[in-house]
C-alpha cells in the first residue's frame, strides 16, 4: 500500500495530471478551444449523480462500469480489462462518502481528482480469482457494500447497481438491500453535457479528425485496411486518448452491406473507403464520427457521386430539424430517410446520444419505432450523433457518414467539422 509522499508523488504523476502533450495542446489552441476547468467539471458530474439518486429515492449507486466509474470520480484504470473483468467498482453514497474499491495497490491512481473519499481493495468474486470458493468471496464483497449503505443510506436501503451478477443480487437481498437499475440513474446523470464538459470533448474531436487527417494522408493503394486503421489508432494514442471501440473501416466490396470490421484487405485504387471512429479520446470523452473516402487520384464513378450526395443530404436534412423542445418520435417521424433501394439496408438508428461513451437515447427509423421505444425531449446540453449510411441492396459498395451534434438554447450547433467529400 502506497503511504503519505510516495502516494502524493504517483498522483502527480498521473496521466491526467501530466496532460495530452504538445502536439494535442497546439491543435486545441489552433482551434481557438479554452481548457475545461477540470474540478467544476467534476464537481458538477457528481451533483448530477446524486440529484438522480435522490429523484429516484436511492441510498447510492453502486458502479461497475468504467465510463460510469471515471464519470464518478475522473480517474481510469485498465480501462478495457476492468469491463470485463469486474476488478474495481465504486460506490457513491446520496448523502455521504464516495468509496471506491479499486485493483491491488491503485489507490494512487485516483488522488489527482480530488472526487474519492476514500479507496479500499476491491473484493473480486469472478471466477478468475474464486474458482469453486466463489460464493465465500460473495460473502465477503456483499458485507463491504452492505455495511455502506447500511452507514450512509439513513435507513434507505434501496441500492442502484449498474451491472452485477446474480448470485451478488441473492446476497445483498439476503443482507437486506435490494437491488435497482443504475443504468438507468447514470445515463439520466450523464445525458445533460456541462459547458466544460462540451470543451473537453469538442477537444477529443479536434484531436480525432487530427488523427483522421493522418490516415487519410496514409490511404493509398496498396495499403490494407488494417494498417489503415491503425493509423487513427496511432494518432488517437499520440495525442492522451484511450481507445477506440471497433474496427468499423471496410473497403471496396466489404462496404455494402456495413458492419464489415477492417481486413488484411488491400485498398484498391477507385475504391470507397468508409470508416466509424467510435473513439474514445482526450479526457475519456467519444468522438464518434463517420466518413466515406475515394482511395487513389481518379475519379468517382457516378455510382459513387449518387450514393454520396444521398447520404450528405440526409445528414444535413436531419442535422437542421435538431433543436430544443422536440420530442424524439416528431424527430424520427420528420427526418429524411434512405430512398425505397438503399431502406433495406439502412443504418440501424437515425441518431444516437454520446458522452464518454455511446449513450441514451437512441432514436430508429420511424419505421422501426415499437411500442416500447422510449420518448423523449431534445434539451440544451444533450448531444447527439446523426447517422446515414446509404448502400442500394445488393449493390457492390456504400457511404457512411456520422456528424457529432450539441442541442443549444437557440437550436443546435455541430461539434465535428472533418471535410465531407470523397477527396482531398
């Protein structure tokens, strides 16, 4: 366990601490973006947190889910690992601490936010760890978080929980704390961006379609689309982002139907390249964006021309109708869809929100509305990504196109700006 100066010395080396580097910091000044006040930022992340428990009438939420966790708190560890290995969770009590229970000494690495009040080893009852003596660790990880609500809860017992296994639901019921959706408390917390917040990510978009410039210098024929991708990778990395969530680029043939992840492939000259960044960049914040490229010096068919203009249109038809006040099903119902040829193979949603990470709501074609489709409220703050992809049925390729969008008081303003053509 680290103590005292050893403990100060690694949170002011921390990867958040010591910043995104010059490269990143030249092109957000470029950009003309101020920095987010990060201790407002996270102050206001955890008043929403609360607020939400509080409407809900929760004594806490208890976090599983990293994008919930660095919502929470600001602080990452083993991102990926941790998602599916359930290692570190984090408890936030309504009125009360914020405890979190983090990997084997890591209690480091979430001094520099100042949002923990204190950090306990995490009780891991996975498999992984417990093998047939499970059920003793379930025991064991449900007395910790039992006592803590118990301690804060006021004689509330009632638990949020945004992902958990069964047998720990059976054993925090047997304590006598019942579990409910922290799902839904989060994505309700996380839906209303901060002015420091819509800094921090327009960054994370600066810094991405920076990355997107470099692979699109690389895209050449020859080159296949897995070394492609890697230069978004690259760039993403070089400049404090995370990770990226998929492999969506395909090339040629592989782009119709969509949902092809990227090959040993080699680009062809002539072909349509389109890719989905699904970003997760500077200050955790997702840059989700979309573009459809012509690889080489020639022309684009006419075929090419038609399917692009098709999918521009609609991007920018759905992108004007975004404002404040509209309901979700009169967005849907009043958006521009693919024409009767490319419908069969539409993109599965017209819009979706986006924070750290993909989030509510997610809005289909009005056509694939059902009665248990939530409804809903555009309002200033959210942010939302407007999807096309445009590919006739059975046809040799397709465009896809994704535009990052804030809901603003006066309407809605676009975050993401990468050129919309098929060549430089």
């Amino acid at each position: 366990m680290l103590r005292g100066e050893a403990r100060a010395k690694a949170a002011a080396l921390n990867q958040h601490v010591l910043g995104y580097g010059g490269t990143a910091e030249r092109e957000w000044a470029t950009a003309g973006i101020a920095t987010p006040d990060l201790p407002t930022m996270r102050r206001y992340r955890l008043d929403r947190i609360r607020a939400e428990l509080k409407r809900r009438d929760y004594a806490g939420a208890l976090l599983y889910d990293p994008i919930n966790i660095r919502y929470a708190t600001d602080s990452t560890n083993m991102q990926l690992w941790v998602a599916h290995n359930p290692t570190r969770h984090c408890f936030v009590a309504t009125e009360g601490p914020v405890v979190l229970f983090d990997y084997f000494s890591c209690e480091h690495l979430s001094d520099h936010a100042g949002m923990v009040d204190e950090v306990r080893p995490a009780v891991s009852w996975m498999y992984l760890y417990g093998g047939e003596l499970t059920e003793a660790r379930v025991r064991r990880w449900a007395a910790g978080i039992a006592d803590l609500v118990m301690a804060h809860g006021g004689g509330n017992t009632r638990l949020a929980v945004d992902h958990l296994n069964p047998e720990g639901v059976s054993e925090l019921a047997r304590l006598g704390i019942s579990v409910h959706n922290g799902e839904a408390v989060m994505e309700h917390a996380r839906l209303i961006k901060s002015p420091d917040e819509i800094l921090a990510m327009h960054r994370s978009i600066v810094a991405c379609e920076a990355a997107m410039g470099e692979m699109q210098e690389a895209l050449q024929p020859g080159i296949s689309e897995n070394e492609l991708w890697a230069e978004l990778h690259r760039g993403n990395i070089a400049r404090g982002g995370e990770w990226i969530e998929t492999r969506l680029l395909s090339s040629g043939p592989r782009t119709n139907p969509w949902f092809q992840e990227c090959s040993s492939r080699r680009i062809e000259a002539g072909d349509l390249v389109a890719f989905d960044t699904d970003l997760i960049g500077s200050y955790g914040f997702c840059a989700d964006l979309s573009r459809t490229w012509l690889c080489g010096d020639g022309e684009p068919t006419n075929e090419q021309r038609d399917l692009f203009a098709i999918a521009t249109d609609q991007i920018a038809a759905n992108t004007e109708l975004m404002k404040p006040g509209m309901t979700f099903r009169e967005l849907v119902e009043r958006s521009t869809v693919p024409p009767p040829d490319c419908f069969p193979a539409r993109y599965g949603v017209l819009y979706h929100g986006v924070g750290l990470a993909d989030e509510y709501p997610t809005l289909p074609h009005a056509s694939d509305w059902t009665d248990d489709t939530p409804n809903g409220v555009l309002e200033p703050g959210m942010v939302l990504c407007v999807e096309s992809y445009i590919g006739r049925l059975g046809g040799r390729e397709g465009v896809k196109i994704e535009e990052q969008v804030l809901i603003t008081q006066a309407g809605h303003r676009q975050l993401s700006s990468y050129p919309v053509a098929l060549k430089r």
